[in-house]
C-alpha cells in the first residue's frame, strides 16, 4: 500500500494509520463472542465442589502439566510446576492446550496476554489452571488474536470491564461484549502476525542476552571475592597473593546523607532509598561513592555519580586512600546486607555496624582488574537494557498505528 494511500485512509475509523503494501480493505468491527468460537475457563468443567473432586494438584511429575499464567508469564524458569492425573486432564477437557490459544489472565493481572503454541510448552499434555480465560479461533490467525488484544484500544477496552474495586478481575460474558476492529482478510492477519512475531523474538533475544550477562556477573560475585581462605576461585593471570582480611571501615569511610529541605531547584539529584528523588541547587559530594541504605532497603546498594545529594535514610560510602571504588562496587553487592541488620521492625544499619564488616581486599592491581571487567558487563547489561526498552516502545507505537 502506498504511503499516499496510508495518509488518505489514517483518518477514517475502518482503516489502520499504517499497513502492508497489498492490503487496502476496510476493517470490520465485531464482538468478540461473534468472531471467536471457544471463550472458556477452568471453571467451566463443573461447580467447584466436582473441581475439588476431580482435580488433585501433584508436585511430580504426572499425566499432564496444569499451565498456570505465572508460568507463561516467567517462561517455567521461576516457579515449580503443577501436574495432574488423567482423570483431572480428562476433566478439564474445555481448557485442553492442545491448539494454538490465547490465554487472558482473568483474575488478577488483568490485561496481561500469552499466546501460547502446544510444541513450545515443556510438557506433552497440558491442561489451563485457574484465573485466566483461554480464547481459541479456527478462522482466525490466533497469534494475531494475541497481538490485537495488546493493542491500544483492546486495553481500553478491557479496563472499562474490570472490577475497580479489590482484586482486579473480569468475566467471560463481559468479554464476549467486546468490540474490536479487525481484517477479515486472514492474510493481513498473517503478515501483522508474522510482523509482531519477529518484534517479539528480538525483544526476547535481547531480554535473554541480558539475563546471560546477569547470571554472569551474578557467578562471577561469587567466584571473584575471596572467602575466609583469603583466596578467591577465579583469578587474572599473575595474581596469587592472598587477599587481606580488614574491616570496612579501614578501607572506607560511611557518610551520613541529610535533609534536603531549604535547599532550592537545581541540577544536583538527591537520592533516597529508592534512587532518584528530585534535583536540588547544592551538593553532599563531588566524588562518585556508593549508595547503601541506612533504614529500609538496606540490602541493594547503588552507584551514585557525583556530584549528588542523599537524604538521612541513605549513607554515601567513599573509598579511603588508594581504594578503586569499581572494585568496592561489586565487593558491596556481593555483601548479605540483611545478615547484618539491627532491627526486628524496618530493616536499619548504623555506621558502627558497617564499619565492622569483615572483607577481604587485594592489592590494588589486582582492585582495578576486577572492578574494570564488572563495569564492562554493567555496561552492556545497560546497552541489552536500553535496546530493550527501544524495542518494546518501538512495538507499542506500531500496535497504535497498525491497529484501530
């Protein structure tokens, strides 16, 4: 189609701002009930009390696996899985995953969306779990279906449905009413769905490149530092001196944040616990340190670049003497900061009891080789991130544009 074409038509509620070269038809607006042929749920195999009879939920291994929305949603990596007896699978027939579906979680993370294809599933026979509602067309691109249901005006759609009171939920009569606008042409569906599968495995190859890189630094955390022995487990080439025992204190200095009020708009950023606060016209250091929480989130220290400001909840840690702060970095992250917490409320730290952690430091050669190859993976970690969040907002403009 011609971009004259995709101009003309932009402004008229039957046709998409952007499409295809070869596509210039109207789209049609259908209730879903209308177009999709199978609606359904774990609930509607029966009342509850002949679901507490009929299905058994088992932790090993058994005739078919129960695909519950937190496992589409961690891709099986995060959560044991659930299995049941033919008996529960013959049961739950309606919500078999034996075809291409669409699965909405119904209860709870509502406008979440999982195409799910039975041979990318780990298991062989798979039946739906509760909380979600699977959709399933034999006239329609199913994978399609997936993609229009993330689209801008399905979501819309779909809030105005959801309970706004307590857990956030929906029914299927509800969503049956819901009116989209679609091609009828299945092979526009298939050239938008080809399209957004290509988006989508990019953005997957990039969110498991950073996973990789994540895992990796995480490994190298623990195979890099030395325990009590005094010697790590991975080292550079030409190092092999035991590591020094001291206390934190000797190799760093704890400063206390303070109170931004009085302070005017400026371009220093004040952080707190939770990162970045607001900018502020002065400064509590010029020198890059590190952030570490003094109340509540006491267990995920941060880089802080200077110049900067921190609030009394927050301490800023400086390096003492010829210390490499890139080394001290990971050293502070490879520390279990909650072994060391004071309180049995809000989690808290003092400085007395910072300063009295037992590490082990090498020589500063040694500081600098660490600390640079951690911040090479941090740095492309945040490349992975970056291109990440370009792709998924890359996607979300194409979902406004090429659909209605």
């Amino acid at each position: 189609m011609s971009a004259l074409m995709q101009k003309m038509f932009a402004d008229k509620s039957g046709y998409p701002a952007v499409r295809f070269n070869g596509f210039c038809d109207e789209w049609k607006k259908q209730k879903l009930g209308d177009i999709v042929e199978t609606i359904t749920d774990y609930v509607a195999a029966g009342s509850f009390a002949s679901l507490r009879e009929n299905v058994i939920y088992r932790s090993k291994p058994c005739y078919a696996q129960l695909i519950r929305t937190a496992d589409l949603k961690s891709n099986f990596s995060k959560i044991a899985p659930v299995y049941v007896d033919k008996q529960a699978f013959d049961f739950l027939y309606r919500v078999s995953l034996d075809k291409e579906s669409v699965i909405l979680p119904n209860i709870g993370n509502c406008g979440e969306v999982y195409y799910v294809d039975p041979h990318e599933l780990p298991y062989m026979r798979n039946v739906l779990g509760p909380n979600a509602i699977l959709i399933r067309s034999s006239s329609l691109n199913n994978h399609f279906l997936s993609i229009l249901f993330q689209s801008h005006n399905f979501q819309k759609s779909l809030k105005l449905i959801i309970s706004p009171n307590g857990q956030t939920k929906f029914n299927k009569t509800e969503l049956k009413r819901i009116k989209m606008v679609l091609p009828m042409d299945v092979n526009e569906q298939n050239s938008l769905s080809a399209f957004f599968k290509m988006i989508n495995t990019a953005i997957s190859l990039h969110e498991e490149k950073k996973h990789q890189l994540e895992r990796l630094k995480s490994a190298l955390l623990q195979k890099m530092f030395a325990d009590k022995s005094g010697y790590p487990d991975i080292r550079f080439e030409g190092f092999s001196d035991e590591w020094e025992q001291c206390k934190l204190g000797d190799v760093a200095k704890i400063n206390s944040g303070k109170d931004y009020k009085g302070l005017q708009p400026g371009k220093i950023p004040v952080y707190g616990t939770g990162g970045y606060m607001l900018s502020v016209n002065d400064k509590l250091s010029d020198i890059d340190a590190i952030g570490i929480g003094r109340k509540g989130t006491i267990d995920k220290p941060y880089y802080l670049n200077a110049p900067f400001w921190t609030v009394d909840t927050l301490f800023y840690v400086t390096p003492r003497g010829t210390v490499d702060i890139s080394f001290m970095f990971p050293l502070f992250k490879n520390i279990n900061w909650k072994r060391y917490d004071e309180s049995t409320g809000v989690p808290s730290l003092s400085k007395n009891t910072i300063k009295k952690i037992r590490v082990s430091f090498p020589q500063n050669n040694e500081q600098v080789k660490i600390g640079d190859l951690f911040q090479k993976i941090t740095q492309i970690i945040t490349l992975h991130d970056q291109k990440l969040n370009l792709l998924k907002l890359v996607k979300q403009s194409l979902l406004q544009k090429m659909f209605i």
